[in-house]
C-alpha cells in the first residue's frame, strides 16, 4: 500500500479510506464490537472523527507503527 498521500503522490480517495478504516477495524477492534463500524463506514458521508474517535476508545491492542502512519494519512486527508 502506499501511505505517501500528503506528499502529492496521490490522494486518497473515498474508497481508500473505506478499504483503510474496514482493515484498521478488522485488526484492533474485537469481533464483537464491528458491526457498528461497519455500518459507518458503508455511509455515503463517512464520519471519520467519530469512527477514529471510536476505534481508539474500544481496540485492544497498540497499534503498530505502519498502522499509526495509516491513521495519520486518514486524518490529514479527511479529519
């Protein structure tokens, strides 16, 4: 993947951040507690701060490093 949208390189689309939030959900929130996300991330105007909000309240582990410069391409580009 690459994570260089700020630089110019690209800019990530609506559908990048969908595939990057339903990964990041898919790896630190419990199973238990997805279904929610899902659902807004399928809006046609996903709410990012509420659902980056969310997810740092309820994962369960520490994100590694990779994901962490993820989440901040998602906040530069959307937040």
């Amino acid at each position: 993947m690459n994570f260089i949208y700020h630089l110019g390189v690209d800019a990530m689309t609506q559908q990048a951040l969908r595939e990057h939030l339903f990964y990041l959900i898919n790896k630190y929130v419990p199973e238990s507690n997805r279904s929610d996300f899902f659902e807004s991330i399928l809006k046609d105007d996903v709410p990012v701060k509420g659902i980056l909000a969310d997810l740092n309240r309820v994962k369960d582990v520490t994100m590694d490093e990779k994901d962490g410069d993820l989440l901040r391409e998602i906040y530069f580009n959307f937040c």
